[in-house]
C-alpha cells in the first residue's frame, strides 16, 4: 500500500505504541503512525508519541452521555488524518458499531490471550488458575463485541511461572514482535478481511493459524 498510515488508540502507557515506533524507524513497518488517540488526557503514550513528532488528539469518554456520540467524534477527528489503518494499543473502550462500521476491514487489536479462550481483562492469572500450558497473544481484525473479530495471527509460549507479573513480562515480548508484523502485512495489501474471513497473501488462514512468515 502507498503511502501507508495508521493511527493508534490508546488509553494508557503505549508501550506497544513505542514497539510501533521502534518497529518503523527499523524498517520493520514501512509505513508512518499519522496520529495517536487517546480518550486519556494523561496517557503516557501521548507523551511517547509527542518525542517523536507525531500528531496526536485527545477525546475523553466522559464527556460524552453514549458510546455512540463518543465514537462519533473520533470519527470526526480521525478523518482530518485519512488512515489506511486503526489499531488498538491498550484502548479500553468497546467500538460502538458507528464506529467499526466507518473503518469496516480496516481496524486491529491485539489481546493477551490465544482468543476465543480467555476475552477480557486479567488473563494472565486467569490463565494460571486453569489447565492451560501454553499462553500467548493474538491479533484481530476488530468487530463490535469485546475481543470479537477475525484473527488475523497468534504467538504463544510454554507457561514455565507462577507468576502473573512474570507471564505479563513474557507476553509483552510477544506482542511487541508480533503487533509490528501484522500491521506491516496490512500496510503491504499482504493481509485482508473480506466479511468474516481473513486472507494473507489470497490464502485464508482459520482461526488459532500461527503465522510464521
């Protein structure tokens, strides 16, 4: 994709933000970060981002009475940049379908668990109080329903910890070397969502396909 540019959702530290950051200056994302969004005026990634000289905005939640008037004025905002691409970094907010509706196929997330398993909040001890032995991430193309949407690619490792701190440490590193990869894809016309499908490079994947390439 020419000339491709995304903005960030964000609601906290930014530390997958900064992983975005880094990723371009390396080359790993060929492509520019137009603005970062936060419905948090003292998000720390808005600092993260203003170091770096990129555009961002502010639109906080509270002062709206629905989703829908909230999600309405991003749009409104977010037109002045004309992404290609929204990805959420850690935005707690739930898309209303206004919103998902205006960037149909075009809106990512990441979520700290290998999805449909473990949607929400506290996975990490979630995942420690049960079976599982793997733990991981994944991205997904982003529908109105919490965690919803295609996925798009998974990373996971072998739980060897106790620890919820220590297994956040783990994921963390996770997404911050997967987040990057499948933007890039997007920004390449590699990755697509057609409906409820996704395809990279023409080739459907199916839902928990880790993607290697």
């Amino acid at each position: 994709m020419i000339n491709f540019s995304f903005a960030v959702l964000i609601s906290g530290n930014g530390s997958n933000l900064q992983a975005m950051i880094d990723a371009i200056e390396e080359k790993k994302i060929q492509g520019r970060i137009c603005c970062v969004l936060s419905n948090k005026e003292n998000a720390y990634g808005l600092i993260r981002a203003k170091e770096v000289g990129i555009s961002t905005e502010v639109v906080n939640n509270e002062n709206y009475s629905t989703r829908e008037e909230f999600d309405s004025k991003m749009i409104e905002v977010l037109a002045g940049y004309q992404p290609n691409l929204i990805v959420l970094a850690g935005f707690m907010r739930i898309l209303s379908p206004i919103f998902v509706k205006s960037y149909r196929e075009r809106i990512l997330n990441i979520h700290p668990s290998l999805l449909p398993k473990f949607p929400g909040l506290d996975t990490h001890r979630r995942v420690l109080e049960s079976s599982e032995t793997r733990h991981g991430v994944t991205v997904h193309f982003v529908d109105d329903t919490l965690d919803g949407g295609p996925i798009c690619s998974q990373s996971s490792i072998l739980i060897k910890t106790n620890s919820p701190i220590e297994l956040k440490k783990k994921i963390h590193e996770l997404e911050y070397e997967l987040y990057p990869k499948v933007i890039n894809w997007f920004g390449q016309g590699r990755l697509t969502q057609v409906k409820d499908k996704v395809y990279l490079d023409n080739k459907e994947l199916n839902i928990g396909e880790r993607n290697e390439s």
